[in-house]
C-alpha cells in the first residue's frame, strides 16, 4: 500500500519543498495549509503531476481542535499515516527591548505546541504503521544568535521535545528526529538575507546558502527506513555553519 506523509505548513517555502520530495519518492501527500489556500491548490497540483494523489488539509496546527481535524482529513483521505512533517512556523526576531510578551508568545505557540498538538493528534495513526515524524527546527535553537531569543527559545524547545518525545514513543514504534537548517532563502527568511549576506556566506564553510531542497532531502532520508535505527537526533543542515 502506497504511504502517506503529512506535511504542516505545507503551501510555501520549507514545506512546498519536502512535500514535492516526497511525492518524488512516491507517497501520497496531506497537504496542510492555514490560510494560503491558493498556494496550497497549486502544490496539490504540482504533486499529483508527479503521480501521487493530495488531499488538502485545512487546519491552524497550533489549535487543538484544527489538529485532530487535520489528521482526520489526511485518515480519511488515505486510510494510514507514515509520516508527520511538523513544518509550520513563524519567525519572530528582534531586540528584547523592542518585543512584546504577546510576540514572544506567539513563537512559543505557533512553532511549539503545533508539534506537541500535531504529534498528540496523529500518534495512534503512526503506531499502526510503524511511522516517523521529523520536526523542522533551526540551527537558532542550537547556537541561539541575538535578536532572535523568541525563534531561538521555541526551535530550543523543539529541540528538547524532539528527545522527550524520541524516548517515550521508541517503544511503540515510532521514530522522532529533527532538523535544524541553516539559512535557507524562503518567503520567511527573505528579510534577514538581504542584510548582508555577502557577510553571512563568508562564515558558511561550503560557500553557499542552503536551499529547500536540501532541507527537503535531509527530512525525507530521516523518514526513510533506511534511517531505522536513528531517532532523537537533531541534523544540523547548515554547509558547515555552526556558530551565531
């Protein structure tokens, strides 16, 4: 039976990516999308084109209630569940004295308790199938680079639930890893790479930007059962870039 990954925040940037590669590898595709509903069409698409079937999957993942209807859509849709992409984010940066509780706030829901609400939804789904969920993170959660303490403290958290959630889960088949990019050119990002990248590139050891297909390759490989044994880990994806 053909397999079924679920990526959130699917519709643009990281998420258009690895959703396109796993189509290329041959799963069906829930695509998750809050608002771009436009954009979610076109991958939906784009995806079929490549010879899988697509359900769209509707669904603010950061609400309990949007979360349990996602997975029930993507059941629904496929009768089973491989893999879970906790792809949805948001990026909240500047100085401390500048930012408000509520932006803090937002960051610690939006890029946090989707993945804990999304993971809670769909566990018994991916035990049946011996499933893999892969958390997209950032190397901010790792180095913690000023002007970002609200992205960098909620990719630290999913950093830390990635671990927890590796161990209690293991024995019930269910593999969790993630992966912390680097800089990657996406609609999210944009802003912080025309501030200098010339700078920024200097420090990348392999000369260049990231791309989401690399990021989308290095989601793929951790879902794959050929990376059966590997789970709790955090893949730095980053040309070699490990400092602030």
């Amino acid at each position: 039976m053909t397999k079924t990954a679920l990526i959130t925040g699917a519709s643009r940037g990281l998420g258009r990516a690895i959703a396109k590669e796993f189509a290329a590898k041959g799963y069906n595709i829930a695509i998750n999308y809050r608002r771009s509903e436009a954009e979610a069409q076109s991958l939906k698409e784009t995806v079929e084109a490549q010879g899988v079937n697509a359900v769209l999957a509707q669904g603010d993942v950061a609400d309990e209630a949007d979360a349990k209807r996602v997975i029930k859509t993507t059941l629904e849709a496929f009768g089973r569940l491989d893999v879970l992409v906790n792809n949805a984010g948001v990026l909240v940066s500047g100085r401390i004295d500048d930012l408000s509780f509520s932006e803090y706030q937002l960051a610690m829901h939006v890029n946090v308790a989707s993945v804990w609400l999304m993971v809670k939804a769909a566990i018994d789904a991916l035990e049946k199938t011996g499933g893999a969920i892969v958390n997209i993170s950032s190397g901010s959660g790792i180095v913690g680079p000023p002007n970002q303490s609200p992205y960098a403290t909620s990719k630290a958290a999913v950093n830390g639930l990635t671990k927890a959630l590796a161990k209690e889960l293991a024995p019930r088949g269910v593999r969790v890893n993630a992966v912390a990019p680097g800089m990657i050119p996406t609609d999210m990002t944009q802003s912080r790479i025309d501030e200098g990248i010339e700078d920024y590139i200097k420090t990348v050891p392999l000369g260049r930007l990231g791309s989401p297909e690399d990021i989308a390759k290095a989601t793929a490989f951790l879902a794959d059962s050929d990376a059966g044994f590997i789970t709790g880990q955090i893949l730095p994806v980053n040309g070699g870039r490990h400092g602030a």
